[in-house]
C-alpha cells in the first residue's frame, strides 16, 4: 500500500490529462483581483469563477469539486457546533457531534489533496441562519447536511466515469448514511426514522438521490443557503 | 450475552478450549468459505468460480445483481424470522427492527424485477441456516445474538455493495443500476449505523475493531490510504477518526466466505 509517489492517483491522472497544456487563469472580482491556479488541459473540466460565484466545473474534477463543497460546508459547521456546543447537550451527542466533525474534516482535506491545483477555493460560510444554542436547530441542520450529503454522493456516482472515483465516493457517502441515521436517531430516539419513510421510499427501499441541479431547492440551492462565496454547477446535470 | 461469548461458546463446544478466540475465529471462517464454496446457490456458482473467485474478468451487471440478491434473500429472511419469533424483538425496538424488515424486502423484490427487466433470471432464494450450523443456536431467542448478526448483516452489506459500484462501471447500460445499487448501499449503511449503536457501539467503525463479530467482517477498514493518498498526512484528525470517515469494500469472494456459513444450498 506504500506509495512511492508523492501525488496520489487522483492527482496523477489528473496531471496526466493536464500536462499537455498548462495555464493561469485570471478572474478579475468586484474590486478585489483573485488568481486562481488551475493546471488544464480540458479547461472545462475545471472549476471557474464570475461574478463571486465558483462553478465547480465539469466531468468527474466536476463531481469531485462539488462533493469538495459539501465537504467544507459540513466540517465548518460541525467545527463550529463543537466550537460552542449547545447546553445540556449529553456525553453521547457530544461524542457523536465531534466523531461526525473528525470525519467531516478527513473528507475535506482528502478531496483538497486529491484535487490538487484543480481543487475549487476555501469557500466562505453563512451560519448566520442557524442558532448554535439551540440543540434543535443544531440537530436539524446536521440532518439536512447529512441527508443531503448521500442524496448527492448518491445521485453524483452514476456520472462519475473513473471507477477508483466510484469507489471513493462509496467509501464517503455510506459514513454520511452511518451519520444521518444517528443524528436523526438523536432527534427521534428508537423510532423508525433513522432511515425513515422521509428519504427512504417505502416500497422500493431506496435512499434518495439528487443530481446537483435538481428538485427545488436543488443542492447547489440549499448548500447557498449556507454559503458566503456561492456556488453553481452548470456543467453538472 | 456478547459475541464474544458465543465465540468462545463455540470453541468450548468444539472442546477447543486450549485455543485463542482468534483461532476460533479463524477456524469459523475457513469453515465458512469451504461452505460458501459448496453451498452457493445455482446459477450463482458458475458466477463465482468462472468470474469473481477467478477475478479474471469483471462480473456483469445481471450477475452482480444476483449476487446483491442473494444477500438481500438473506437479510430480508433474517429479519422476517426475527420479528416472528414471538418475545425476541423487545417492544422498545420494533419501530426501527419492522423498517428494517420493510427495506429489505422491498430490496428483494427491486432486485428481482431489475434482473428481469435486463433480461436476466433472477436466482432463486437458497435455504439459510441462521445458527450457522449451531454457532448461533440462540439467534432468535436471544436478542443480543439477533443484533449481533444484524450488525454482522449489514456492515457486510454495505462492504459488499461498495465492492460492485466500479464493476457496474464498467458496463455501460449500468447507470440507473449504479444509482439504484448506491440508494440501497446507503439504506444498508444506515441500518447498519443504527443496529451498530443498539449494541452500544459507535455507527461507524474505527480501525478494524470487530466487536466480537468474525475478523474477516471488519478485514481491511483500519485503511487509511486513500487514491493513493495517506489521508494521516493530510489532514490532523487522528488515524482512528480517518478510518471511520471512510469505509471500505470486499470483494465477492470475501463477502461469501461471511455469507457462506448461513447458506445451506
């Protein structure tokens, strides 16, 4: 398993694809210049920026850069739950709110690596809407976070073209599942809605999946509901 | 009470008790492949000595399905025997025991209209032996031996599907399939996450720790390399932490040597 190699395989195959043709792009702000880096060959492929919004790209650096997104999103804002934990909150939730932030934090510096120079930038959050002291409001947005989070891993894996890719993002989304059961465990205790008939249909026993642009609020919508530097991803179905 | 006991109750019954648990352990497991080998059902066989025991040539989209099926045939059973077996299910837990049932009979059935729809013959349901020739014997009258397996059950599930999403990849008509397969996998990952804390442990798995459940379950999770990455120099949250953020697959084969014991033929 020693890798002799210092890039990994994302990054190589990458860089494989994108060693033909190197370049800089510029994106000139609202008042403030920003440089971002981007190494391509398929410059579609990578992550742009207009208007203070980044577009996470297309093609699988696409789909990666996207599940980048949600990614911070979700390890900024558990930080920030366990930055100023809720009062009365028990051993057991605390336990859980820092495992789920660990994890959320090894996915995010694992797709910033993996991305490399393709990576799309530290995205500023807004949790301005959500009430740290509140456990319920805490609990409640963790669901959403989570529930979302394996809808777009779910929904992403058929557009994914790399089978080492696939399998990534299914390492991934079965440990935001693991999380989503039992935060809605914590809300709902003992009942049937760690995997309840809200996102898990009934008669098929399938979990919910979503590309990032669909159902209203699609993903991308709702991530922004959470969001300072916007995303889209216009590429992306 | 825990499975480490009915471990160690099965070395003892073998009057083995001069041997480690590991040994026991690994003895179950051997057993068990012997026994998956010989007792795979029909038209599964040829899949699983022609392709996946070979790994010469990547199984297609139906025989993948098959596979899923079968163990979809062994939760949705498990369960359904659980919640028949009057006095195990203890009322406090039935809502999440009965949802549980509900999804993987709903699975079976999935499974069984998508084979057909590709034109394939779905396998028929083979007979199942929960006690695993009596390492079990108490399977559905003691509950914690009930939670025992269907932890066992579904942190397999989970492995085993992940282990197919690149394989259905490779075949191009698989799309709907590979979301379809991820939706269940993800189902099976919360069911896992939930009976795993019933027992009192964490939903997701640290390390390689198996809680008392055979090894070769848990084999590999304690990876932290990841697309050709070792995540411990990426990132500053401990090993332990890496590993349970990321779970990981088995292969077919793997899979049947766990399954194996539980299938008679």
């Amino acid at each position: 398993m020693k890798e002799t190699n210092d890039e990994g395989a994302v990054q190589k195959i990458l860089t494989t694809q994108l060693n033909r043709k190197t370049f800089l792009k510029y994106s000139a702000i609202a008042g403030s210049t920003m440089a971002i880096g981007l190494e391509a060959c398929h410059k579609d492929d990578n992550p742009s920026m207009s208007n203070g919004t980044v577009d996470v790209g297309s093609g699988d650096t696409g789909i990666l850069n996207f599940a980048y997104a949600l990614e911070q999103l979700e390890a900024a804002f558990y930080i920030q739950v366990n930055a100023s934990m809720y009062s009365g909150a028990t051993n057991e939730e605390k336990q859980i709110l820092a495992d789920i932030m660990n994890h959320e934090i090894a996915h995010r510096d694992f797709f910033k690596a993996a991305l490399g120079s393709s990576a799309i930038m530290q995205l500023q959050v807004d949790f301005s809407k959500i009430d740290f002291t509140s456990r319920a409001s805490v609990l409640a947005t963790a669901k959403a976070l989570e529930d979302t989070g394996v809808s777009a891993y779910n929904g992403a894996g058929q557009y994914i073209t790399n089978g080492d890719y696939l399998t990534l993002a299914g390492k991934i989304v079965s440990v935001e599942a693991r999380h989503a059961a039992a935060i809605r465990d914590l809300l709902n205790p003992k009942s049937a809605s760690f995997a309840g008939d809200d996102v898990v249909d009934p008669t098929t026993g399938l979990d919910f999946s979503r590309t990032p642009n669909a159902g209203n609020p699609s993903i991308v919508a709702t991530a922004n509901t959470f969001l300072k530097t916007k995303i889209s991803a216009t590429k992306l179905p | 009470m825990n499975t480490t006991k009915i471990f160690e109750a099965l070395a003892n019954e073998k009057n083995e008790t001069d041997i480690s648990r590991r040994d026991a352990l690994n003895k179950t497991l051997k057993l068990g492949l012997k026994a998956a080998i010989a007792a795979i059902p029909l038209g599964l066989s040829s899949i699983m000595s022609n392709r996946a025991f070979a790994q010469t040539s990547t199984p297609g989209v139906v025989d993948i399905l098959n596979y899923a099926l079968t163990l979809e045939y062994l939760e949705s059973e498990f369960y359904q025997m659980g919640l028949a077996s009057s006095g195990l299910v203890p009322s406090s837990d039935m809502n999440i025991i009965a949802q549980i049932s509900k999804h993987e009979d709903a699975h079976v059935i999935l499974l069984k209209s998508t084979i057909t729809s590709l034109q394939g013959t779905p396998v028929s349901k083979p007979n199942f032996d929960f006690t695993a020739g009596g390492t079990f014997a108490d399977v559905f009258s003691n509950y914690q031996t009930f939670l025992a397996l269907s932890n066992a059950f579904e942190d397999t599930g989970v492995r085993a599907y992940k282990g197919q999403a690149a394989n259905l990849l490779a075949d191009k008509a698989a799309g709907a399939v590979i979301t379809a397969a991820l939706d269940i996998h993800s189902v099976e990952a919360r069911h896992a996450s939930e009976i795993r804390r019933l027992r009192g442990f964490k939903g997701w798995i640290t390390q390689s720790q198996a809680n008392g459940l055979p090894a070769a379950i848990y084999a590999g999770e304690d990876n932290t390399m990841q697309g050709g990455k070792d995540v411990k120099t990426i990132t500053s949250v401990s090993a332990d932490a890496i590993t349970e953020a990321f779970d990981e697959p088995l292969t077919m084969a793997q899979v049947l040597a766990i399954a194996g014991p539980f299938i008679k033929a």
